[in-house]
C-alpha cells in the first residue's frame, strides 16, 4: 500500500470540495508551554471536522456505477456527517448507521442531509461489522471511517497542507482512535521532515489503538464513556492502520476526562475557540508533555468542533458529571 500516493492523488481530487484550514501560532499556548505551538484548525472545515477529507476523497475514486449501487456506512458522528455531506453533494444514494447513543447534535446534522440514518449496535465496530454485511447482501459499497486507503489518504491531505504552511516540524499531535487521520498525516510530514516526532493521543477511557500497537495485536478492550467520542471504541480485526501505526507513530499519550475537559475550557477561554473531546485530546496532551517540547515547533491538530449544547455546559461547569457517549473512531 503506498500511502504518500494515495496523498497526493487525494489533494488533487478533493481540494475543490475541501477548505484548506489555517495553521495558526497561538500565542497564550506557545507562552504557557515554552513551545512554538500551532495550531491547525480543522475545527474549522466543512461539516466542523476533518472527516470530510478522507469521505469526499472515497466517494470520489468510485466509478459511476459503484455510486448507482449506493454507499453505507457506519459511524458515530463525523464521519456519518460528512459522508452525508458527500452523498448529497454528488447526489448519491446511501444509508448510514450509527451505534446506540449517538448524541442528537450528530444524528441532527447526519438527516440535515437527507440522508437513510438508521441505529444498530451498542459500539462502533459492532455497527461497523453490521454495516459491512448489510453493503455486501444489498450489493452497495461500504466505506470505513478509517479502514479504507482511500479514507486515510484523504485525511493525510492535512499533512499536505502542513508541510506547504510550516517552515518546520518537530511535534505533530493529533487524536488517535482508528487511526486514519494520524497515520495519513505521519506518512506525508515524515516524508517532508523524517525528524519529526508524531504522538497519538487517546483518551483514558478508550485507548484502544495505543494498547493494541503495545500488544502487538488488535485487541477488545472495554471502553468506558469519554469526551472524545470520536476516537471511542472497538477496531476492526484487519484495520489498515493498525501496521501504518506501529511504523509511523513515535509514542503514545493518555490523558484523563478532567484534563480533556480542561483543555477544552482553556480553548475557549484562550483562542475564543470551540473544540470537541477528541481535539481536546490533542490539546491536553500537549499540556501533559509540556517539558518535552521546550523551544521546538509543536504542532497540534485541533480536529473537530461538534459538540452538542449539553456537552458544551458540562464543560463549563465546574461540577457536573455526565455520562458522555462512547461511540466513533478518528
């Protein structure tokens, strides 16, 4: 599989379709840490996260009669958002799934497309498998949230658009869940900067890539509910990224909900900027590793920005606990 053509064939088929999001210096970050901390903004892409990349970019390679036939997919959100995006951008038929407690924000934004929604499963790779064989016995084309060369090659266009607007890398962190987005920008940024150090970054509650790369092997682990619900839950048997994980990931970080929380505020309060629990992931590692990074450019990709209205004040509460949903993959 050669991922960095994948790449760029990828940033010549979506760039019409995707915004190339800023890379921003932050000022209040680069002070508190000691690093030249950037930040890139893909809270700011179209349908509020980087999923769209890597979903226009499958529905694109497939021919005309492959998109006749109908896409499914299955996700907890974002994904499902911009494969929804996509389907009624190109005018396609396609049904998406999504796990039990998927929040309302995303199933809202999922039908704001029109789109066949329908509810299976109580974790992510169980609607995934689901998914997979309803496309298989209905004869449509599934596309993965991230076990798809054509998906990981599209998110790795943010590695693209790194490189054209950094001077230089030295730290890339970015949430890991299945890993698409993180292996597609580590295969281009270490092509550009071999030196450069990429560090997934995970939530407590469900680290399960991080601990499967420990195992050597793809592993079932209980995930418990978290914040970052785009990076929650279970990982197909034969993923694509779990052996582009194991050569292009440096290290691995977990941090708790209370510093996912924080992060979250300290965004708010700092860059005037929304995030969701998965690019609070990133941003609260960041603030975990602070010693490590002194006087390097550090790069920290904020992912996302959908996260509903009871999320949201739960954030700013300083007491409330709340049962977040445990569903999704990046």
């Amino acid at each position: 599989m050669n991922v960095l053509a994948d790449i760029l064939q990828a940033e010549q088929r979506i760039r019409s379709y995707v915004r190339e999001t800023p890379l921003e210096y932050s000022w209040p970050l680069s002070a508190l840490t000691g690093s030249q901390v950037f930040l890139k903004l893909e809270n700011l892409q179209y349908t509020g996260s980087f999923k769209l990349r890597g979903a226009m970019n499958a529905l694109l390679t497939l021919t005309p009669e492959q998109r006749a036939r109908g896409i499914v997919t299955a996700s907890s959100g974002n994904h499902g958002h911009a494969v929804a995006f996509g389907l009624h951008s190109l005018n396609v038929p396609g049904v998406i799934f999504v796990p039990e407690g998927t929040s309302s924000t995303k199933i809202t934004a999922i039908r704001h497309y029109g789109a066949d929604l329908r509810i299976w499963g109580d974790d992510s790779v169980k609607t995934e498998g689901y998914a997979r064989a309803y496309a298989a016995q209905q004869d449509m084309v599934y596309i993965s949230p991230y076990n798809d060369r054509s998906v990981i090659g599209g998110q790795g266009t943010i590695g693209v658009e790194l490189c054209r607007q950094s001077e230089r890398i030295d730290v890339v962190l970015a949430a890991l869940g299945g890993g698409g987005m993180l292996t597609g920008i580590a295969e281009y940024v270490k092509a550009i900067y071999p030196a450069a150090e990429i560090i997934g970054c995970s939530p407590e509650h469900s680290p399960v890539m991080a601990r499967s790369v420990q195992a050597g092997r793809i592993i079932e682990m209980e995930s418990l509910p978290t914040l970052s619900d785009g990076t929650a839950g279970g990982i197909e048997e034969d993923a694509l990224t779990f052996p582009l994980c194991q050569r292009l990931i440096d290290d691995y970080t977990q941090v708790s909900e209370e510093e996912i929380r924080q992060a979250m505020r300290l965004c708010l309060e700092k860059q005037h900027m929304l995030i969701e629990g998965a690019a609070g992931v990133a941003l609260a590692a960041l603030l975990k590793l602070t010693g490590r990074f002194q006087g390097k450019n550090v790069i920290v990709v904020l992912c996302g920005a959908n996260i509903s209205i009871e999320t949201l004040r739960t954030i700013l509460s300083e007491n409330v606990l709340v049962d977040y949903t445990n569903t999704g993959k990046v």
